[in-house]
C-alpha cells in the first residue's frame, strides 16, 4: 500500500492566481497521476508525472496552464497557474502500486475567487 | 476510446434493502476493474478490485462485484444497505500497458432512506 499526503488540504485563492499544490507519498514509486475533480463531477486525469522525464498531459490540459515537477520518486507538484473561478475543483494526486492498486492523497479543494 | 459507463446518476434505496450498482466499460482486452467509494468531504476509498480468477470479487463494508465479460460489466452489490453507505461510488478501469491510467466513469450517488 501506500499513504499519500497533499498540501494545502484547501485554499482559496484570487482570480489570475498561481497554486502549488504538493503531493508527497511514503515510499518510491515510478508513476504518479494528478487528478481533478470539478464540484458533482467525477474524476478526471490531467496529466502522468514522471521522475526524470517530462509529464504526460491528457486532451484538455496543457503545460502551461498546469506545469508539474517530479524530482524524486516520492514527491510531485501541481501548479494551476492564472487561475479563474472554472478551476475550482478538488485536485488529487495517486500512485499506482504495481500489482495492486491506485491509492489517491486526501485532495486538495480549491475556490478561485 | 476506452469508457466506463455508469448509468444510474442517482439511487434511492431503503436501509436494509439490497442494492447492485451498474458499470460497464468499454470493449477490448479484459482491464483491471475497481469500485471506489467517495463519502461527502472525504477522499476515495477503495472498495475491491478485480484483475483475473475469480469472477466474484469480495470487498470491504460488505460489498461484492462480479465481472461478466459477455457483458462487460463489473456490477458493485451489497445485500443489506445501511445508512451510512450513502457516498458517491465509482468505478474505474485500467487497461493494458504501460501508462496504466486509471479512467473513472461519472459515479453513482446513492441516498439511503430510513
């Protein structure tokens, strides 16, 4: 298994904007994924990070609305960058375990004001 | 393109009736299923998987699904629901090779009625 921690659990943040959001998960692990989940909406996939090589973004997300980092094999970021009131959301970040399952940090919600 | 597809938004069940909640995914090679259960301000809770053998899978609270591939389905069941079992649930795939993106389909919200 894994236990995946987020930070900031919640933040409400000004239009135009920009947002770290951190994930860090307690033992390495070769894929991570960032999720995001719009208010009565389920989940969707933006984007695969991976350690040592550029993320992989799905249809719809882009780069430099939301750039990620992944320097080690325990640790990500996501940046919502110039953010507007549609980007609020609850952003989620998961670990595949190779062999069992996906496991998903706590979420971060976010409101864009 | 790969889909999950969950047909019932929205279910209403009495506290002790059964339930079966529906999923059916998209045609291709046998993908790894999951249900997962999201209680209101809470993060996503796994509630059983399936990746081959045996075609019931059991899970946690007292859930079980079965995998039907003539259907292709993979149906969440639990015989006696109880109040707090009110959640959003949703299934999810993951199909076959290397990016093993997990691909959720839109949820099911289940109200239970004393």
């Amino acid at each position: 298994s894994a236990v995946i921690s987020q930070k900031p659990s919640r933040d409400i943040c000004q239009r135009g904007t920009s947002l770290t959001i951190q994930c860090q998960v307690d033992s390495q692990v070769t894929m991570m994924f960032w999720y995001r989940q719009q208010p009565g909406q389920s989940l969707t996939l933006i984007a695969t990070a991976n350690q040592g090589s550029e993320a992989t973004y799905e249809s719809g997300f882009v780069i430099d609305k939301f750039p990620i980092s992944r320097p080690n094999l325990t640790f990500s970021t996501l940046t919502v960058s110039n953010m507007s009131p549609e980007d609020s959301s609850i952003y989620l970040c998961s670990v595949w375990v190779i062999q069992e399952t996906q496991y998903f940090g706590p979420g971060t919600r976010l409101l864009v004001l | 393109a790969q889909s999950v597809t969950q047909p019932d938004i929205h279910i209403t069940v009495s506290e002790g009736a059964s339930l079966e909640l529906r999923c059916n995914y998209s045609y291709g090679a046998t993908p790894y299923l999951f249900w997962y259960v999201q209680s209101p301000g809470q993060g996503l809770q796994l509630l059983l998987k399936y990746f081959s053998g045996d075609t019931l899978v059991q899970g946690i609270k007292g859930f079980e699904a079965e995998f039907k591939r003539s259907q292709s389905s993979f149906n969440l069941r639990k015989p006696s629901v109880h109040w707090s079992d009110a959640a959003e649930y949703f299934c999810a795939v993951v199909y076959g090779g290397a990016t093993n993106k997990l691909i959720f389909g839109t949820g099911t919200l289940l109200a239970v009625q004393p």
